[in-house]
C-alpha cells in the first residue's frame, strides 16, 4: 500500500486490534460436555497464574490482552472494567512498561476514546518506533480522528516492520476505505495466508472477504 495507490473514501465502523504476545493455551477441568473456547481456556490458566503471583506484571498484561480478545468475540463490553483495572494495578509495579501502555491504548479505541488512544500510541513510538504493532495502534487512532494520510504511512511502516496478520488486515480495511476493493480482498487474503493467533480472529478474517467479494 502507498498513500498515491488509492483515493479517500467515507469511514464507517470501528476495528479494535488486540495484538497478542503469547496465544498458547492449556487445558483446564470442566464439566462434562460444557464446550471450552481457545479464550475461555486462556483466560483461566491466566486468572489461575495471577492467583499464584497477584503482582506478576506480565500476567495481568497477557489476561487484560486476553479480555480484549473475548470482547471481540462476544462484544461483552464489560471486560473492558477489567482490563482497565489490570493495567492500572500493573502501572503500580512499572510504571513504564510500553505493553501496559499498548493495552490501554487499546482499551480506549475500543470504547471510542479515540483523542486518549491517539495520545497514547503518540508516547509508544516516541519511544520504540521499530515496533509494528504500535504503528497499528496509532493507524487506527489516526483513521477514527480523520487523519487518513497520516493513518496510510502508518500502516504503511506497520507492514514494513512486520507483514502479518494484523498488517495485512489494516491494509485491507485503508484500501476498502479508499474504494480498492481488489486490493482489499488482496490484502485479506495475505492476511489469512499470514494466519491469526485465534480461531476468531481466522473467522473473522474470512467473514470480510466475503464481504468484500460480495461488494466487489
């Protein structure tokens, strides 16, 4: 994607991106025949980890992640009180951990505070600009505030630092924006090429470009 490939189109919709540090999961004891999703598992063996070590910062940093994921898959808005207290007990421990900040960063977007989100992925760069996923956060900010431009060179150093899943998926989102529909689609399928770390984020993947080929 380069910002003369496409032209600006109308904006519709919100995306909140959870980038994930460690998808694997591990068993747990459940009722019989009661079904156990990726996440729910997750979640537990995470909850169970902060029982063990309550100050452990990179577990409140993983479940508060993991949280945001189960509200992609359920819009169960309430999560977003836990992942919020999570991060600020971690703060409490280190107060300057960029993962923490990443996480809020997302929490914000996902409840539309988009200015507090922007201001947030501002200070992530500022301070670690190789890493790609805080371009992404500041991409998405940037498209909600109507910053397009600037949102295209984002995502654009985004997929240059790391072609993934959540790169080639904003690309996908930018180019349908901008009215590429092929590029979109495009786009999408490197996404799934790239693989998600959930089955949710696979599912999602797929639902769009079907979406897409229908636009198309």
């Amino acid at each position: 994607l380069r910002p003369d490939d496409i032209i600006i189109s109308d904006i519709g919709g919100v995306l909140v991106w959870v980038f994930w540090p460690d998808a694997n999961q591990s068993g747990r004891v459940v009722a019989p025949g009661q079904p156990v999703s990726q996440t729910d598992s997750l979640i537990a063996r995470l909850e169970n980890a902060r029982a063990d070590k309550p100050r452990d910062v990179k577990t409140m940093i993983d479940l508060a992640s993991a949280y945001l994921q189960k509200i992609r898959e359920t819009a169960d808005n309430s999560l977003y009180i836990k992942a919020e207290a999570l991060m600020n007990e971690a703060k409490k421990f280190e107060p300057a951990n960029l993962n923490i900040i990443a996480v809020q960063a997302a929490i914000a977007a996902g409840r539309h505070d988009f200015q507090k989100s922007f201001a947030l992925a501002k200070q992530l760069i500022q301070t670690s600009s190789s890493t790609a996923r805080y371009w992404g956060l500041l991409g998405d900010a940037q498209i909600e505030l109507g910053q397009y431009e600037a949102a295209i060179q984002s995502f654009q150093t985004m997929v240059d630092l790391r072609p993934d899943f959540s790169s080639f998926s904003r690309i996908a989102y930018v180019r349908e924006l901008y009215g590429d529909i092929p590029g979109a689609i495009e786009a999408m399928q490197s996404a799934l090429v790239a693989g998600g770390s959930f089955a949710e984020n696979i599912a999602w993947a797929h639902s769009e470009l079907g979406r897409l080929y229908l636009n198309s």
